[in-house]
C-alpha cells in the first residue's frame, strides 16, 4: 500500500500565526502613534502656508511700499495688533479695510496663487493670524496654535522664556497661565503660538 501525505499547515498553525501577526501589527501602530503623526504634517503644512504668506507679504512691500492690508504708503494703518486671524472670510484689518489675501493673490504683484487663497480661507483645522506691531523696521509674524505634540513643546520652549523672546514679539503669542508660559508641561500649553519668522 502507498500512502499520499498532504503537506501544509493545520487550521491551529494558521491562527497562531495570525494571532502573533495582529500583536505584532498593535505593537507598531501604538509606537508611531498615527493621531500625532497626523497631527504633525498637519502643522507642517501650516508652517509652510505662514512662510509662504510672510514671504509674499515681504514682497508685496518691497513692491509696492506698503504692506496688503494698507491702502497706501500714507496709511495710519499700519498696525495689525492683536493678533488677527488672516483665513477669515473678510481678511480685512483695522480701518483700511484691505482684503489682505487678495491684495495678494491679484493685480501685476500675485505674490501668492488663487488656489492657496481657496485652501487657507476658512480652513478648519487652524487658523493662520497676522501680527505687525506698525513700527518700521520690526517683523511681521505669522503665527498659529500647534497641533502636535512635538510643535507644540517647541512653542512652550520658546514661551516659557519670555526674556529670550526678540522685542517685537507677539505679547499675544504667549498667554500667561496654565494653558501657555505657565503650564507645567508641553502637553499642558495648548494655548502657546508658533510665530514665524
């Protein structure tokens, strides 16, 4: 008699090993930690929205001779203080009444695309705002309130030592209190700014 012997695995050698495949697949997804991995780009993508908008603000004045949310080199309105939010629907500030954004996007200037107008107006996950104290020769900032983590200790770093701050820094930036310069850990700042430059 010839006996035929099947080879491959039993149904219990199966389950085992997609029992160790599926501890193994938790192991790695709790280690990267993907909420804070999106949290992360999504601040990055922000970081690069404000260098885009300051840099454009940047050559709209060396353009024009003064900044997109003036009217004119002779406007009183120099100042954008507090910080305002630049992704609302108006993107207007103080009495000149300038849409910041379009000024910026229209006309010879286009310092920025009419797409990345489209992206920020609005946007939900946060909001980008403008900060210019209207003193000739201090920065203009553009700042946001961090998602992750990791943007978010670089904030409370940068905060939580208010005399290394540069002068002209958003006083706004930096709330005193259990929420920003006063919290004990950077988990804890959810009320700290990245202000760039």
């Amino acid at each position: 008699m010839i006996r035929n012997f099947k080879k491959g695995f039993t149904m219990i050698e199966l389950l085992i090993v997609i029992a160790v495949l599926g501890v193994l697949a938790v192991a790695v997804l709790s280690a990267i930690n993907p909420i804070e991995q999106i949290n992360r780009g999504k601040d990055t993508g922000l970081r690069s929205d404000a260098e885009q908008l300051l840099s454009a603000s940047d050559r709209f004045y060396t353009a024009s001779g003064y900044y997109p949310w003036m009217l004119s080199a002779q406007s009183i309105n120099k100042a954008v203080t507090p910080m305002v939010p630049i992704d609302t629907a108006t993107q207007t500030f103080g009495t000149d009444a300038q849409q910041v954004l379009t000024n910026l996007s229209s006309g010879g200037a286009a310092e920025i695309k009419a797409s990345f107008v489209t992206r920020i107006v609005g946007s939900t996950v946060k909001h980008l705002s403008l900060y210019y104290s209207g003193v000739d020769g201090e920065s203009t900032y553009v700042c946001f309130i961090p998602n992750s983590s990791s943007f978010r200790n670089e904030a409370w770093n940068r905060c939580k030592v208010a005399a290394s701050l540069p002068l002209d820094f958003p006083p706004t930036a930096c709330p005193a209190g259990p929420t920003c310069a006063g919290a004990v850990t950077a988990a804890a700042a959810v009320g700290c700014y990245i202000c760039l430059p």
